[in-house]
C-alpha cells in the first residue's frame, strides 16, 4: 500500500490565476490583522465560497493560550456560522513571523486540517488550499483529505 498525493509548486503567487492572486491579497490583508501578541507569529487565511464571497480569518490568541485560535478555524468557522449552505471552493493560508522559517511553507495545523476534511464531507465537494510561505513559494493542493489521510471521518 502507498498513498502519494500529487500538488502545484510555484516560485511566486503572482503566477496564480487572478481570482486566486486576489484570494492571496486577501490573505494577506487578514494576516496583518491578527491578534498574536504572544506568539508574535500572525496568520491569515482566505475563503473563496460558491457564491464567490470571500471571508477572512486570522489568529486569535489569548493570555491563556489554548483559548486562541488558528486562522483558519476562524475563517471556517466563520463561514459555517454566516454562510451556512454556501459550498466552501478554496482556502487560502499565508504567514509571518520568525516562529516557522521563512523557507519553509506554512501548512495548517493538525487540528485545522481535521476541520477542514468536516467542511469537505459536509458539502460533499473537494475543498482546493493554497499556500504561500514567507518568501512568496506557492502550493496548491486539489483537496484537503491529501493533507490527512487516514482522517477520523464518519
Ligand atoms: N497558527 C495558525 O493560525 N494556523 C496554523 O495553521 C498554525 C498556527 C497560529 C496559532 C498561534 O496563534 C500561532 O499561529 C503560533 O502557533
């Protein structure tokens, strides 16, 4: 048995499609508005809907820490709350901070990978990520259950 999953690298995100360049700005824009005192790491994540909406999450952190939340969550979360029937299309993930390495690409957390393979399941259709680390490196990836496998999933 083997699983191998296949992703799009590029050296820049100003190689993406418009729609998703406007998606990474968005990201960006959110990032810079994180709540991270503690970590002094800021995320933002980037929600393209069915719709075409788009709705932006960023860390939240707190003095007692696990209360906090990732970017992502918040954006997802967000999306569930206030869009509850709009298909979610593609998640946008950026970063900044000297927590991670600026080389290295900022993938989303475990837990927010488990709440990202829920969303997926619910609308019954792939959800698309794309990554863009601190020196601009893109990936794509086509579906988040490339990011878990072996999920735990109904
Ligand atoms: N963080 C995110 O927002 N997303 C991730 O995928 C990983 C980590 C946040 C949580 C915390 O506020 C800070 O980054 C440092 O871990």
């Amino acid at each position: 048995m083997e699983f191998s999953f296949k992703y799009a690298q590029y050296s820049h995100f100003n190689l993406l499609s418009k729609n998703d360049q406007k998606l990474v700005d968005a990201a960006f824009e959110a990032m810079n508005n994180a709540y991270a005192p503690y970590s002094e790491f800021q995320v933002g994540a980037s929600v393209l809907l069915g719709n075409g909406h788009v709705v932006l999450g960023n860390n939240q952190e707190n003095l007692a820490y696990p209360s906090g939340l990732c970017a992502e969550r918040v954006a997802l979360f967000y999306a569930g709350a206030n869009y509850p029937n709009e298909v979610i299309d593609t998640i946008c993930i950026v970063a900044k901070g000297t927590l991670v390495s600026k080389e290295l690409i900022l993938a989303p957390c475990g837990s927010c990978r488990q709440v990202m393979i829920e969303s997926s399941m619910r609308q019954s259709t792939p959800i698309r990520i794309i990554m863009v680390n601190q020196d601009n490196r893109t990936l794509v990836i086509d579906k988040v259950e490339d990011l878990l496998p072996f999920a735990f999933s109904k």
